[in-house]
C-alpha cells in the first residue's frame, strides 16, 4: 500500500504514479527504466506547456472554427427555408416543425456515437467523416424531390455535424444566412441558397490534411512515437522546442461514470441542471423559430403595420399558393434581432462575477419569461424588434451562464459527462420546440407564449435555489466518493488536490 512507503523522492513519484494512474506494458517499462537511470520524462500536457502558443494553435483554431461555421449555417438554414418548403410542398404545421425536430435527434444520436468512435478510432478520422457525411448530406438536400426525401437528408445532415466544433459561431452565421436569404431565395429561390451554404463545407475538407491526429489519444493507444511526432510537428511549426527525456503519458485509472452524477453530493444539482439546460434550449429555439413564424403568418398586429410602414405589402411577397413569403423588412428584422445575442454580454459578464451564478442566472431566466409574454402586446414595428432583439440576448446570456456554471460545479473527473448529458437534455428540448413554435403558435398564439414563458419560471426557479454557487469557488479535482475508495491518509489527499 503507499501508505506504508516513505514520501520522499523517487517513493513519492511512484507511489502517485500506482495508486493514481495505469499505464501501458511498454510505459510501465519506460518510466522504469528512466527512473533507474534518472532520465527525464514529460507528458503531453508538459510539452504543449514547454511549445507553447504559436502558429499551429492558429491555423488549428481557423480550420476548427470555420467547422464551427458550417454546423451554424446548417442549423439556421431551416429558419428561413421553412416558408418556402411549406409552399412547394403544401406542408402542415407539423410537418414543417418535423424538419427541424428530425435535425436535432440525428443531431443528439450521431454526437453520442461519434463520441464513442473517436475513443476507439481517434479523432482524426472521426471529425474527417463527420465533415464529409454533413457537405455530402447538406448538397443532396437542394435536389430533394419529395418532402418526406427532404426531412431524410436534414436528419442526415444533423448526424453529419454532431461531429464538428460547435457553439461560438452561431451569432456570425445567423447573420450571413439570413443575408444570403434575403438575396437568393426572392431570386434564384431555397435549392441554390442551400447549394452555396455547402460550399464553406467542402472547400474545408482540403484543409483537413493539416490537423494531426490527437497525440492524447495517440498515447493512450499506445503509440508514442506518433504522439511524439505530433509534437515535433507542432514545436516546428511555432518555431519552438520540445521538452527533454521520453513521453510518458499515465492514463487514468478511474473515469467519471454516470452514477457519480447521481452521487448523493451532485443528485440534486444534476437534476436542476439538466431541467434547466433543456429550458434554455427550448427557450433559445423558440425565439427563433417563433420570429419566423410572427413574420411569416402576420400573427401579431405590429407586423401587419411594420409591413405597411415599410411599403413592402405587395404581390411579390405572397406566395401563389396563399402562404406569405419573408419580405425584404422581414429579413432586416431577423437581421435586428439576431445582434441582439451580443448585446448582453458586458452586463452578462459583470452580473456572474459580482452577483454569482445563481441570481445572474434567475434573473435573465425571469426576463426572459417576462420578455415571452410581451410579444403578445400588440405595438408598433419598433416595439416588435425591441422585443425580439431583448428575447434573443438574454437567451443568450442564458446560455453562457449556465455553460460556465456547469463546467464549474463538476470536479474533474466527471465534468465532461456532465457537460455531455446537459448537452444531451438541450438537444431535447431543441426537438420539441418547433412543435410548440411552428404547430401550437398558430392554433393558440397565447398558448404557445405561456408555454414557452411558464419553463423560463421553471428555470428560473430551478437555478436560483441551486445548492452550489460556484462564484469564487475552486475548481474541484475529484470527488470525495473518489478519495474515500483509494483510502488516502489526510496528507496524500493534500497532495492529489
């Protein structure tokens, strides 16, 4: 037991290296043999220090977040190609919000086994096949001959970008798409629209040859002269050196499982977080997809004078076949609003660090609630885009409060699962919110406004009596069900954290 050996020198290291982590055959013999002969060793965390940030980091962040692009354009395209498949087509309600539904369940199944397949495949040839399934899906998509091929190929493209870098370009690419839309789709109509969106894709699929595989995951299978070569690559490329001695790279022994998170310490934690990660989502597409709607179908008084303002109530904008299409003041609206995700964030920032997780949170959920209902007021244009504009930033304030809280709350060794199963509860509620948007807001405006605003309350609630704040508080390495199971003395477990 390493209880029993002295902490001092070459004891204490191993003593941490047996109880705390396991390693290979051929890694076991490494450290040994470098010990025995005091040779140095690194890890992939010490050289990527000892690299450090330079012009791999660059072009690696470009390439991934240009990924991240294409999974954004993706997801807004069926905004604001909604009314015009529902033209072509003579779609229901329901069937229009299945498109987007069936999007966000390949969505939540693939990312799930593109994360299993990049465990035992690498990561490489994951996110390789991923990019090429969702460029190769989303060009299939404007050649779609029936409705029922259209919402196949969508799910398909769902699947395809489950596997990309996600989250920090939604803003940008809303932004373009509805450009792109106001220009295309009044023209050359929805199939070119999505025919162009392609294009980012596969350009992108060139640039793959540049991103190495994983030396992490290279490590852990065993392959550490790959990894090592990795990291030369990298160390040239920032005109950088790499550490001296060999890599040796433990890999731990215990990983989060799920039942750690219904642990008796986080039960109620993980319950609040999951019901409010899913509310946010399905508060966040809600505002988008109940902005196309209002525009789309004149439901609320203000647009059928926003549109008589604007001078934009003419033939043109009607569809033959007795749906109305966006008008050019409907995309500058869209346009408005979706800056609006932007606008909070000084005040987003301030409120978590002097006012903590928790209240910052209660509060935008209860805007947000408050903000639901309003659209019910009957207003000018203006008092219109100020209501959707304010909607989508707290809905996006919401999201990155609960983003860092979660990261935060979690120790270590189960912060990841954490993550991906609140990442799983937001999919859930992406896939129910076209139904309440794009079905129910048409039978009952009203309805469809408290539904939403009723979960914003939940939420609120939910998040502000949290047991956790984790304002201030240090990120946590393990768990105590962890350090209890390796039976460390006081002063051991000092050392771990």
């Amino acid at each position: 037991m390493c209880r029993n050996l002295p902490l001092l020198g070459l004891h204490l290291e191993l003593c941490f290296h047996l109880c705390h982590t396991r390693v290979s055959p051929k890694q076991e013999v490494a450290l040994l043999s470098a010990r025995a002969e005091n040779q140095k060793t690194f890890t992939v965390e010490e050289a990527v220090e000892t690299i450090g940030f330079g012009r791999f980091h660059i072009a690696l962040f470009l390439i991934m977040g240009s990924t991240g692009v294409v999974e954004a354009m993706e997801i807004m395209l069926i905004a604001v190609v909604s009314p015009l498949i529902r033209c072509e087509w003579q779609l229901n309600d329901w069937q229009v919000a299945l498109v987007t539904t069936m999007v966000f369940f390949g969505y939540m199944i693939f990312s799930i086994l593109f994360g299993l397949l990049a465990d035992r495949y690498g990561r490489w040839k994951i996110l390789l096949i991923s990019f090429l399934w969702g460029a190769y899906f989303s060009l299939l998509t404007s050649f779609s001959p029936s409705y029922i091929w259209f919402v196949f190929l969508r799910a398909m493209v769902g699947c395809g970008v489950s596997g990309h870098a996600q989250g920090h370009w939604l803003l940008y690419c809303s932004l373009l798409i509805i450009g792109l839309a106001s220009v295309i789709n009044p023209t050359i109509g929805w199939r070119w629209l999505i025919r162009i969106a392609s294009i980012p894709g596969i350009i992108l699929i060139l640039a793959f040859k540049f991103i190495p595989e994983s030396a992490r995951y290279n490590v852990s299978t065993g392959n550490n002269k790959a990894a090592v070569a990795t990291l030369e690559r990298i160390a040239k490329m920032n005109r950088s050196v790499m550490p001296e001695g060999i890599l040796v790279e433990p890999v731990n022994e215990r990983r989060g499982r799920f039942s750690d998170l219904l642990d008796s310490k986080y039960l109620r934690t993980t319950l609040q977080i999951w019901i409010i990660w899913l509310g946010i989502s399905f508060a966040y597409y809600g505002v988008i997809l109940a902005s196309a709607e209002l525009l789309e179908r004149d439901m609320v008084c203000s647009l059928q004078t926003a549109v008589k303002e604007l001078g934009d109530d003419s033939e043109e904008s009607r569809s033959p076949c007795h749906c109305r299409l966006f008008a050019p003041s409907d995309y500058r609206i869209m346009i408005i609003s979706t800056i609006g995700e932007i606008a909070l964030n000084p005040l987003n920032i301030l409120g978590i660090n002097f006012l903590g997780r928790r209240l910052s949170l209660s509060i935008t959920m209860g805007c947000t609630a408050l903000f639901f209902l309003f659209l019910n007021i009957c207003t000018t244009s203006t008092g219109l885009i100020g209501f959707l504009f304010m909607l989508r930033a707290l809905v996006a304030a919401n999201f990155n409060t609960i983003y860092i809280y979660t990261a935060e709350v979690y120790p270590t060794t189960i912060r990841a699962l954490g993550m991906g199963t609140s990442g799983s509860l937001c999919r859930i509620g992406a896939m129910v919110a076209p139904f309440i948007a794009q079905v129910l807001m048409s039978a009952s405006f009203l309805g469809a406004l408290c539904l939403f605003s009723g979960m914003c309350v939940v939420c609120a609630i939910s998040a502000f009596t949290l047991p956790i704040e984790t304002k201030g508080r240090a990120l946590q390495v393990c768990n105590s069900s962890f350090l209890t199971q390796l039976q460390l003395c006081p002063h051991e477990k000092m050392i771990l954290i």
